[in-house]
C-alpha cells in the first residue's frame, strides 16, 4: 500500500474513534453534521454498512434541503455491505 493511502486510512481511521467518543456525549448525540462525518469516514474506511447506518441516521436527523439530497447522493454511491 502507498505511504499516502496508508496515512489517509490512519487519519480516517482516528477521525472516527474521535467522532465515536463525541457521538457518546448525549447532547450532541442527535446532531446530523456528527453522523454524516462519521459515515463518510467510515466510507473511507471501507466499512460500508455501518456508513451507511449512519448515513441513515443523518438523514433522519436532518431538515435543510441541500444537506438531506447531498446526504441521499452519497447513500447512494455506496457500495453493496460486505
């Protein structure tokens, strides 16, 4: 693997225990930009059904139009789960 697709995966890979340990915290628990960043870590990750679940969580989360279609675009980009 390339020195850069390995440091792309270590970021993506912290980037989500962070996300993982805020997502914990209750009061932002619910917050829509919160699991549409962890999805598309997850994405990055190749760990398809659970970026898809959240996803999925980021849409039901979220009102303003442009963020629900990007959100249902990138849904649909995804791959089938594993």
């Amino acid at each position: 693997m390339c020195p850069a697709c390995v440091s792309v995966a270590a970021l993506a890979a912290a980037g989500s225990d962070l996300i993982d340990s805020l997502a914990a915290r209750s009061e932002i628990s619910g917050y829509h930009l919160l699991h549409a960043v962890r999805a598309r870590l997850l994405q990055q990750l190749g760990r398809t059904g659970e970026a898809r679940a959240a996803y999925q969580a980021a849409l039901a989360a979220v009102a303003p139009e442009p963020e629900r279609r990007l959100l249902e675009r990138r849904l649909r980009e995804l791959p089938p789960d594993d």
